[in-house]
C-alpha cells in the first residue's frame, strides 16, 4: 500500500491543499513522490509509458522491481542534472513489494518506508507498531496512524490523506469517507 499527504509547499509557504502524490502506473503497480512537484509528474509520464511498452512488447505487466529498477536507472542517469524526487515504488506481483527510490537512484527494497518532510513522524509511528504478517486492514490504519502524526507535527505536510492498496484485486485508491472514519 502506498499512503501520502496532499499539501504542497514552497518555502515555508502553503502553495496548495490538493496536491496528488500517489499515482497509478499500471493494473498493479503505484509510485508515490516526494520533491518536486513537475520531477515527479514527467517521471510518473515516463514510468506510465515505459509501463504500456512494456505490456504491448513483452505481453504481461511489469514487475514492480522491474519498475524500481528502471526509474532507480533513469534518476542515476540524470546526476548531472538531477531530479529533486525521492519516489516509493509499490504494487502486487505475486506477493506485495515495496521499493525506495532516492533522487541519486538509490533503490532499496523495503518492508515499511517513509519519505517526505514529515517522515520522522511517520517512521517513529511505523517503526514502533509495524508487524511481518500483518494484514492489509491493519497495515491501512498503520498508513493512516503514521500521516496523521506527521500532519500533527510537520507544517510542511497537511491537507488530506491519500491511501491506496495494491493487492492481487489491483489499484484502489479509498474514498475520503473511508479515510476519515480510520482517523476517528
């Protein structure tokens, strides 16, 4: 699952509220950025692309460490000119995968991840209440617990809460109303 705020900022200025941060690149898999708002739309454009080739040449859906391991190539390529994103790959192969990404192409496999302004808050609530085996219901409250910390502490992350699961089913993205009654 990938979870995200919705707040942009520039400086210590709030530039909007409604600000998408998680994205769908396929059936099953998801990127979710932190940075630079226009990095991280012409990459999610290029990892969309790369996905549709990907399914027309091969004939099946790209691997979500296949879809890490490109955008890790395409961020390490662009070192002299960097791109200001730091990206989590998520998504469904035959069990869940999670992957981080730093704008440098630093690709690191992981089992929980935070990334943003606010992550200390989010890691210290993750960290503390993560569990191997946990189920998807809990892990989406995990998500929801962990945003909502750093909502509370980091002025740069605010606005509304994104959750989104990736499962054998595919993308789904809940509704508002879902994510408010997990924050009650």
């Amino acid at each position: 699952m990938l979870a995200a705020d919705t707040r942009a900022t520039l400086g210590s200025m709030v530039t909007s509220e409604r600000v998408t941060k998680v994205f769908q690149v396929d059936d099953h898999l998801a990127v979710a950025g932190a940075g630079l708002v226009g990095d991280i739309l012409g990459l999610v454009k290029v990892l969309r692309a790369e996905a549709r080739l990907y399914r027309a040449k091969v004939g099946r859906e790209m691997s979500v460490k296949a879809l890490a391991t490109l955008l890790s190539n395409i961020l390490h390529e662009g070192r002299g000119y960097a791109y200001f994103a730091w990206f989590l790959v998520g998504g469904y192969d035959s069990k869940p995968a999670l992957y981080s990404i730093d704008a440098a192409g630093g690709l690191t496999e992981e089992r929980y991840v935070a990334a943003g302004s606010g992550m200390e808050f989010a890691l210290a609530v993750l960290e503390e209440n993560f569990s191997e085996g946990m189920g998807l219901d809990d892990a989406v409250k995990l998500a929801a617990r962990a945003l909502k910390a750093a909502i509370k502490r980091d002025v740069f992350t605010g606005g509304k809460i994104t959750l989104v699961t990736i499962t054998e089913d595919g993308y789904r993205e809940m509704k508002g109303e879902e994510v408010e009654a997990l924050l009650q």
